[in-house]
C-alpha cells in the first residue's frame, strides 16, 4: 500500500519544486496491521521497479483505483496476417496429397505429398512464387499446425480405387448416390482389412506351428540399374536391369533375395515360379505352404505361376503337398517385403558406383544389420520353363459349375497332391465360403517329372542397349569391360524396354 501526502517539510526555499507530495510505503504483517516500510524494501518485496510505481501514481485518477495492464492489447508488428496465413495455406493446398491404405485400422486423417517434396522444397517454391513471403519459420509453424501432411515414403503408395471413389463421391449430384459410392469404398476397405488380418492370422500360425505351415510373402523390387554411375551421363543411355526378388518367411523372419541380370533371364512368372521353386526345394520341409503376395496378373496371378504350383504338390523332390496362395487387395498389399526392399534403397545411397550386377550384391548384403538378408544369385540353369505343363493340360474358361472364371478377380488359389490337376478358387480372403474348382485334366495326361530350361543359351538383350553400354564403358574400370561386351543380342528382344504392368481388376 502506497499513501501519498503532503509534505512535511521542505529544503529549499523554491516554492516551485518539483516535489509536492510524499509517498508512506506499508505492507501488511501477519495480523493485517499496516507497518511502515522504507521504499528500498517495498520495491524488493514486491519485486516491482521505480518506474512501474511511478507510472501506477501518475495514472491513477484522484479518489480512483490504479488502471488494468494495458500490455499486448495493440497490434503485434510481427503478427502474420490472417491474408499471409491464406495465402500459404492456399499455395500448399495446390500440391496433390493421398491417403495411405496400409493401415486402415488406424483412426487418422492424415495425407501424404509426394515422396520427392519436403517442408524446405515447398518453402522454397513459395518463396520463388511470392513478391513478399513469410518467413521459413512461419512457414512451417502453417505447414504442422493448420495440415495434417507428411511426405509419403518410396515403400508406399495410395489406393487408385480409393483415390477415385474419393473423387466420386465429392463430385455425386445426390446424396443417394454419394451413400451407394460410400458403401462400395467401405467394402473395398474392408476386403483389404480382411486380407491383412488373414496374412497376420497365418503368421501367428507359422510361428506357433514351425513344423506343420510355413508363410512367406514375395514380391519383385523395382529394377536395379547397372552400371550405377555417378556421372550424368548415365541417365541418357540404356543401363541393364539387374532384377532382386524377395521372400520373406514369416515364421522366422529370414528373407532370401534372388538376384539375376536381364541377360540371365526376364522378370515374368516363369522366372517367379523359378525362385519359388529353387526356395521350397533348398530350405522348406513343412507340407503345408501359404503364400501372399499383390494381385500382379503379369507375375502373381496367372495360369503359369499356378501350374508351377500343381507342380510343387505333385511332385516327389518337394516336401509341400499343400498350397494356399493369398492375394492382397491392390494399393493396400504393403508386404515386408516392401520394408525388406525399402532398407536396399537406403543402403544404396552409400554406394554411389555399381560396375556390374554382382556388385548388387554387396548393397543387399549390408543393408540389414541383423539376421541379414540371404542372398541367391540365379543362374540361368535355375529357371524353368512351363511349356510343358501347359500342354499337359486342357485351359479352360469355366469352372465345374459351368460359371466363367474371371482371373483378375481370384483372391486365394489352392493346390493340393490328392489332385493335381485341379485349381481351387476364391474371389475373397474370407474364410467363410466355398472354394470354386477348375479342372484342368484332359485324357491321357501323365504327371511332368523335369521340366525343360527357360533359357538355355542365357537371354539376350536388345542390341540397342547394348550400344549404350558399350558407351558408359570409359567411366567403368577395364576390369569389368569383358563383362559387358560379351553381352547376347537379338534385335526383336525388346520386351526389357517396356515396364511390366500390374493388371488388375477394378471389380475386386
């Protein structure tokens, strides 16, 4: 409590000083009595300046309580403006941004940019767009607090279904339209929810079971190219593809890459059914095998990769009698295989020249730490062609039940020993169901014991590429020049040229 009175005395004969008044410091003892107090202690006490009570007096009106603290009531002079804040927020909301369907079951809204941006690359494109930007700090501060956004990894990608219902389903005219487009998305979810429940449900199985059920999921990792030089160069000129196919045993967790180059052999599923084949025949002893993998119809699903495994169960060198092989709805199969190919792509990063394909080899080999990965390199005596299973069969169109047999629609294949010449068949994962029956016998048939080599002679590449090749040689050491000038060619060889593309069905 501060008192201001007249004063009692005076110094200086100066009628006109400056100080008129006196002020009597008191604070309260425990009893609530007032006890004079020097200013010096008062100030302490309350821990408040000189100037802060001179301020309180001087505004203080007469016989009137001391104002309200005024501070922060002006306008900031570094506030953003809600007119900076849209236009950020507008700029931002140009670039496209996808959900991410690998885990349905979680509960958020998040999207995903392009894996290729950051928060620093859009920054700078808004900057570059601008004539007066925020700063990179408000930017951001936006960017985390308005957006529920991040960058998507490699290893994922959205659904284009779901993508396209979304689309839909903003543009439906009618609200009964917009609910039918919303039912049909929720079932699409829902299948690939059934799917990954399954794949887990048959991982616990193995684990628990080891000695009855092996589950593996596979899948082909994008194409490796050779020689991977740090010269520009290198994207002007044909390279060979070096291929890496994964299998991911679920009971265990090992994983085996099978590693080959274009001149070995293609990427089809001849050469898929091959690593199977060469995988069961080395290191499975289990008679029941699960297998999951995408819907690939130029890989996975397709009558030659099924006949490989007619042939698995019937046969005496291989110890599975049983397969069930399980199909992941697309744009929702992130396999571990995608993680196992995602840590190849990290460790390739630290080794900027590859001179040949063997040396793939060292990439796969560092980038899991522990229990790292197997690796297979195939030759071309290790593929095998089905030439001769499909002409020991009859293909047919329809199933027993005179129904037509929609390939891209399969969801789970099964094979059995007990018979070999029937393909069981679903168009869901749910266990719930009947299987459909493809009988694919035809009189006079014989079981196939070996089967002949896909490539004998090696493949052979297009001699176009081939050119290119012969092009990057100054920048790879002479060493490895033989290598690559011993290299096949065949003019009509372009298959290598075209990306395999992923057929499947848009009725699933």
């Amino acid at each position: 409590m501060i008192k201001v009175c007249n004063k009692q005395r005076s110094y200086t004969q100066n009628p006109n000083s400056r100080r008129q008044k006196s002020r009597v410091y008191c604070l309260l003892d425990c009893r609530g009595s007032e006890v004079k107090v020097c200013k010096e202690f008062f100030q302490n006490t309350l821990q408040v300046s000189a100037g802060r009570i001179d301020r309180v007096l001087k505004n203080k009106g007469k016989n009137s309580t001391p104002p309200s603290d005024r501070r922060g009531k002006g306008p900031s002079a570094n506030k953003t403006s809600p007119e900076k804040i849209a236009e950020v927020k507008n700029f931002i909301e140009k670039f496209p941004a996808y959900e991410s369907h690998y885990a349905l079951h979680k509960s958020t809204n998040r999207k995903y940019m392009a894996p290729d941006l950051n928060i620093i690359k859009l920054d700078t494109l808004y900057t570059e767009q601008v004539t007066n930007p925020v700063s990179s700090f408000v930017f951001r501060k936006i960017f985390n607090e308005e957006f529920n956004l991040s960058f998507h990894p490699l290893v994922s990608d959205s659904c284009r279904k779901c993508d396209a219902y979304d689309i839909k389903i903003k543009a439906a005219e009618s609200e009964a339209h917009r609910n039918n487009l919303k039912q049909e998305l929720e079932l699409h979810q829902r299948k690939a929810i059934s799917a990954r429940t399954g794949l887990q449900s048959d991982t616990e199985l193995a684990k628990n079971n080891p000695e009855d059920v092996t589950v593996i999921t596979f899948d082909l990792m994008k194409t490796l190219p050779t020689p991977l030089l740090s010269t520009g160069i290198c994207y002007y000129k044909r390279q060979l593809w070096t291929y890496c196919f994964g299998i991911h045993n679920m009971g265990n967790g090992d994983v085996y890459m099978f590693v080959w180059d274009e001149s070995v052999a293609s990427r089809g599923p001849q050469e898929i059914g091959s690593c199977i084949l060469y995988f069961l025949k080395k290191f499975v002893s289990t008679e029941h095998l699960i297998m999951d993998s995408d819907q690939c119809g130029g890989q996975n699903r397709n009558i030659k990769l099924s006949l490989l495994c007619q042939y698995i169960v019937s046969s005496p060198e291989y110890m599975v009698k049983n397969i069930d092989h399980k199909f992941l709805v697309s744009g929702h199969s992130y396999l571990p295989c995608d993680q196992d190919f995602g840590l190849v792509e990290k460790q390739k990063k630290l080794f900027p020249n590859i001179f040949i394909p063997e040396h793939w080899n060292n990439v796969i080999l560092a980038a899991r730490k522990k229990k790292p990965f197997k690796i297979i390199c195939m030759n071309k005596s290790d593929f095998f062609s089905t030439i001769k299973l499909e002409k020991n069969i009859t293909h047919r169109k329809i199933d027993v039940d005179k129904s037509k047999v929609e390939w891209l629609k399969i969801q789970w294949l099964r094979f059995s020993f007990e018979m070999p010449y029937k393909i069981f068949f679903k168009y869901s994962n749910n266990d719930i169901g009947q299987f459909s029956e493809l009988n694919l016998e035809k009189r006079n048939t014989t079981l196939i014991a070996n089967l002949d080599l896909l490539y004998p002679n090696g493949n052979c590449i297009n001699p176009l590429k081939k050119k290119d090749l012969l092009c990057l040689l100054d920048y790879v050491p002479p060493i490895y020049h033989e290598f690559y000038k011993s290299l096949k060619t065949n003019a009509q060889n372009i298959d290598n040229e075209i990306p395999l593309i992923d057929f499947s069905s848009d009725d699933e």
